[in-house]
C-alpha cells in the first residue's frame, strides 16, 4: 500500500527542485542578457546597430526582473553613448536620462560601488565636478575594483593639471591589462591626453603609436592620430594617410574632415612652396575629395589660427575670396571673442602709431562704426621693416591691401583725468606679427582674349 504522505512529501520536493531549477535558469538567462548588453555598449565604436542590440538585451533583463540594478546602469551607460554628439558635446536630454537611470539603480542598491563609479563620469560629463569626486569617494568607501574608477579619477585630476597624478593611475589601469578593449583604450587615451598636458610629445606620438598597435581594427585611434598629426605635428601627408587607414576600417564624419583638412593643408605648403605643378595636383585631389572652402575645412579641425597658412595660400594663389571692411566687422561681433578667420580687403586710409604699433584704417577715422583696423604689433613692425626696408604705413597708405588673419572685435576704454569712465566703443582689429599677412592686392588677371574660331 502506498504511503499518501510519502506522496505529498515528494510531489512538494519535487516542485521545490522544480522552482529552484527554473529560478537558476532565469537568473543565468538573465546574467547572460546583461553580459550581452555590456558587450555591445563596450563594442560601440559609433555604429548604430550595436546600441540597438544593447537595448533590446536590457528590455529583456528588466522584463525578467524590473528591478535589476546593474541592468539601470547600464541603461545609463547606453544613454550616455547614444548621447554623445562628437568632441565633448553630448546630447543634455540623453545625459538626463542616463542621470535618470543611475539615480534609480543606486536607489534599487545603495551599496552599489560601481554604480557610483559611472556617476561620477557622468557629474564630469555635466561640468558637475565636486558632485563627481563625492561619488568617486563613495565608490573607494564601498569597495570596487573597477578599473573605470582610476581612469574617473584620472579625468578629474586632468582637469585640475595635475597631470603626473593622472599618469600614474593610467598607467596603473595598463599595468594590470585588462581583458576589456574598451577599458585600454581609454586607460591609452588618459596617457595621452597626460602627455600633450605635459607637453611630451613625442611621448604622445609613441602613444598614439601603442594604441594602434593595441587595436589594429579600432578605427578611431587612427583617425584620433590623424588629428595629432595635422595639428600638433603639422605633417599633412601623415595625417592623410591616417585617416585613409581610419576610413577603410570605418566610414565616419571625423575621419573623412581629417583628411579633406590634411589634402588642403598639402595644398597649401606646395603653393607656400612655389611648386607650382604639384600645387594644381594637390588642389584637384583636395577638391575632389571635399568641395568647400579650404581655410573653413582646416579651422573645424585645427583651429582658426591653424587656417591662416591655408589663407595665405589661397590669396597667394588667387583662389580665395576677401572680405571688405563692414562684412568682417558683423562677422567679428558674431563670433565674439573667437574672431573670424579671412583675407580682408580695403584701401588703406588712413595711419596711426601708438606704443611702437603702427594701425591702417579703412576709414580717415578711426571711430567711425565702419572702420577696420589692421594692427601691425611692434615685433610685426620690426619684422616688415627688416625685411622690406620701410614701415608698414608708409609701403601701405593709399593702397588697396590684402590682409590674412583673424578680426576679433576690440573694446576701447574712455578715460577721464587718467582714470577709465563707464563709456567705451568697439573696434575691429586684424592682429599682425608676421610681415607675410599684409600684401598690396593684385588685381585679378585679365580674361583671356579669344579669337574667332577660339
């Protein structure tokens, strides 16, 4: 005869197993959607698809268990990446939401140390800095070993130039080698940013050089060395050759402006050069890749200053447009304390000296609303007068000049018994120290003259 409360002991057993079965496979189901999620965050080199599949592994793990913390920092993570816009420009509606996310993670896990490691990247991220090291000291206090939270730190210690404190916990992260891509690669980028700091570099190019090496698919260390090396390095063949090697693991925005930059700054040393030949190849390689104004090209990657060589070469070669004396003034009060890269074109009007300086105005005075001044410094004077024999004024006064620089607007202090008043105006000066920037204007050469059966 069976035993009935034999039977009901081993039914419940067997259920107990059952569950327990059942809650171990949903919790290594739910392990692995995580880990598949950190995977494709961590594999994110600005393809979309891999931020779609990180997503949806997420969904997965909250619909097992809303309540999992380390899936709502990761969420964060995925906000933060889906965010960024390029440079160190990032999305604010995106970082809200990745702010959004961790809040409710360490509220599901106060103790969650990592969690608070990725807060303080993001505090960084938002110009929150006291709020980011308050979160990476709670993050020490609770214990982790999450390499992240040297290299947190290190960009904190960046910002306040303490830079050999930031090297050292960069090289901490590489010394222990990480399995973990994402993680060298940031460990090499905090070494190199410490090294341009430090103003080593060579020491950055050997970087760069290591990272390359580190991750031979990675197209972002190449195209990231293909800036160093156009703008740091001013090696344009280099740069392009980099950013074509960047371009054939990945097509993206950065690398193609890279290398139309560097194909225009090539342009620009052969016509500096007086190679004449190889200048016209340059530019039709130049122009080919990238259709738009060469001086614009250079300045949003290297820097308005970066474009005046470039500027040169375009009014030297007859290539570039100028700008007249009121465009350059509305120009310069729009882009304020930046200025506005040009070629400016006026006649010169009248002259002024001042302190060893000497000023061409386009108008007789120098006051008037619409009056641009080109302001030779007194190492510029020295200079032009070594080199031309006369000063500025007098090789320049009545004459129509071409002037490459920057126009950045100027204010101007009235002052009263010695001491300066409430009252000011603005002018709009071209700054000049190289004899190079200023040239009487060549006028345009004459069509050519056609015969009848030309």
């Amino acid at each position: 005869m069976a035993c009935a409360l034999c039977l009901v002991a081993t039914a419940g057993t067997t259920a107990i197993a059952a569950t327990a079965a059942s809650n171990d496979a949903d919790a290594s189901a739910e392990a692995a959607a995580l880990a598949r999620a950190v995977e494709h965050i961590d594999h994110w080199r600005g393809d979309g698809a891999d931020l779609r599949a990180a997503k949806r592994e997420l969904d997965t793990v909250l619909a097992m268990d809303p309540d999992s913390a380390p899936a709502y920092r990761e969420y964060a993570r995925y906000y933060i990446v889906d965010a960024y816009l390029n440079g160190e420009n990032y999305d604010p509606a995106g970082l809200k939401r990745a702010e959004d996310a961790l809040d409710h993670a360490i509220a599901l896990s106060p103790n969650f140390a990592e969690a608070y490691v990725l807060r303080g990247s993001l505090y960084r991220t938002l110009g929150r800095a006291d709020d980011a090291r308050a979160a990476l000291r709670r993050a020490e206090v609770l214990g982790t070993k999450d390499p992240w939270l040297d290299l947190n730190w290190s960009d904190l210690l960046l910002d306040e130039g303490k830079h050999e404190e930031a090297l050292a916990r960069c090289r901490g992260v590489l010394a222990r080698a990480p399995a973990n891509g994402k993680i060298m690669g940031a460990a090499d980028e905090c070494v190199i940013r410490a090294y341009k700091a430090l103003g080593r570099m060579d020491d950055v190019d050997a970087a760069y050089r290591v990272q390359i090496a580190r991750a031979p698919h990675d197209a972002w260390p190449r195209g990231n060395y293909a800036v160093f090396l156009l703008c740091t390095r001013n090696q344009p063949e280099a740069a392009a050759d980099s950013a074509v090697q960047a371009l054939q693991l990945m097509d993206y925005g950065m690398a193609r402006s890279v290398l139309a930059a560097a194909l225009y700054q090539s342009w620009s040393a052969q016509v500096l050069a007086g190679h004449a030949e190889a200048a016209k190849q340059a530019w039709t390689r130049a122009w080919s890749n990238a259709p738009a104004d060469p001086a614009e090209v250079v300045a949003n990657i290297c820097g308005r200053h970066a474009s005046l060589p470039v500027l040169r070469a375009m009014r030297d070669s007859g290539r570039g447009k100028t700008i007249e004396p009121l465009p350059a003034i509305l120009l310069a009060a729009d882009a304020a304390q930046e200025g506005v890269a040009g070629i400016f074109d006026f006649e010169v009007a009248a002259t002024g000296r001042d302190d060893g300086e000497i000023f061409l105005n386009s108008e007789p005075d120098y006051r008037d609303p619409r009056n641009l001044t080109v302001r030779f410094t007194a190492e510029g004077v020295a200079a032009f007068r070594k080199q031309h024999g006369v000063d500025p004024d007098v090789a320049f006064k009545g004459k129509r000049i071409a002037v490459v620089g920057v126009a950045s607007r100027v204010r101007i202090q009235f002052f009263s018994n010695g001491m300066p008043t409430d009252k000011f105006y603005y002018q709009t000066h071209v700054v000049v120290t190289e004899p190079w920037q200023a040239a009487i204007e060549q006028p345009p050469p004459p069509p050519p003259r056609r015969g009848l059966h030309a």
